[in-house]
C-alpha cells in the first residue's frame, strides 16, 4: 500500500510541472494502455531494520518515447526534463511532502539504464528514496 501512495505522491509531483506537459503518467498498478510518451513510477519498498514507520524503496522512473514519432535528442530532452525536477532535492521534497500523501527523508540518484526495444526509447533514472507515512 505504501508502494501505491508513494508512487502516486511522485506522479503527481510531476504532473504539476509545466515543462512535463503532454507527457503520460502512470504508477506500476495502471493496467491501462500507456499512451506515450510516458513515466511509469515503480517502486519496491521495505522497512529500515527496527524501524515500523521509516522505509527505504528503490523507485525507477521508466521514461518511454515512440521511436518513429520522436528523435533520440527528442528522448533525451525529455529524460533530462524528469531528471531536472529532482536536481534540487529541498525543493522536490518540499513540494512532495506538501501534498500530505507520504513524508520523504531524502533520496539518491542511482544509475541509469537505457534501452531501446522495437519502435520505444526507453530510459529508467532509478532513485533510492527515505520515507515514510504521513
């Protein structure tokens, strides 16, 4: 469940920016078609030893372009774009802890992996994040 709110806290984090708008947003358990270009929000989280409250989740943001609609500098602009809301970590927490859904602590960038599969550019910015319920 905790997975679940702190997927969605991130999409709507990310909804809220202008520079984002167009593209399709989706947490791991939307099982509709997704309408690209995308950012799929995925996490997997656990409790920190001896802690009931404080969790740590290894996010992945799955940015997803078509390949024949865009060019890979299209793709890469869009990557930078989602990455550019968390470069300021005060402000991105700030903003998320603000809408009252889940409290993040902090996170880290981990490193990316891209792809490119038939007719998608894929790119995954993986986060380690610190958080816990409101």
């Amino acid at each position: 469940m905790l997975d679940f709110t702190l997927e969605s806290a991130l999409v709507e984090f990310l909804q809220s920016n202008s520079a984002l708008v167009g593209v399709h947003f989706f947490t791991s358990h939307d099982d509709e078609e997704h309408a690209l270009p995308a950012v799929t929000i995925i996490s997997k989280s656990e409790p920190l030893t001896g802690s009931s409250e404080v969790f740590r989740a290894d996010v992945s943001l799955l940015i997803e372009s078509e390949a024949h609609d865009s060019a890979p500098k299209e793709h890469a602009a869009l990557v930078e774009k989602v990455r550019f809301q968390f470069v300021n970590r005060y402000a991105a927490m700030t903003a998320i802890n603000a809408l009252g859904k889940i409290h993040i602590y902090g996170y880290v960038f981990m490193p990316n992996a891209q792809d490119v599969g038939g007719t998608r550019f894929r790119t995954t910015l993986a986060l380690r994040v610190g958080y816990g319920a409101v």
